[in-house]
C-alpha cells in the first residue's frame, strides 16, 4: 500500500516514511488514550471509537485494556 501511494523506488527512501509514520501513529494513539482516562464512563468511552476500528468488540477491548488498573501502573 505504501509503494502504491507514494513513489518510493530506493529503499533509502522508505525508511523515513516508514519512521514517520510510526511517530503519527504512536502521537495518534497516545491522543486517543488520553481521551479514554479522561472520559468519565463507560458510555463516553465508547463514544470515542474511531471509525478505522471495525467492531464495537474489538473497541471495547481496547478501551478495557487501556483503562485496566495494569496499564495506569505502566503509564
């Protein structure tokens, strides 16, 4: 899908792309958990699903392993 998107002939020229995508998604997902923690229920959370994410039970598993007392100790 990269290659089709952009012309990127040599591999040096992935490698940036590559990178910088990473550092969206990262920046994007650590947005969309700070907006989890802040939420104040279950409802608003759920609210919060983004439209890339297909099911409502793959959201809510993400949502409860996000909001788990285990990940508030890794953050």
């Amino acid at each position: 899908m990269l290659q089709a998107r952009f012309k990127l002939d040599e591999e040096w020229q992935k490698v940036p792309i590559l990178r910088q995508m990473g550092c969206i998604w990262r920046c994007s997902k650590s947005k969309l958990v700070d907006k989890l923690l802040k939420a104040k229920n279950t409802e608003e959370r759920l609210r919060l699903k983004p439209d890339n994410v297909k099911t409502m039970k793959e959201w809510k598993r993400f949502v409860e392993s996000r909001t788990s007392n285990e990940f508030k100790v890794i953050i």
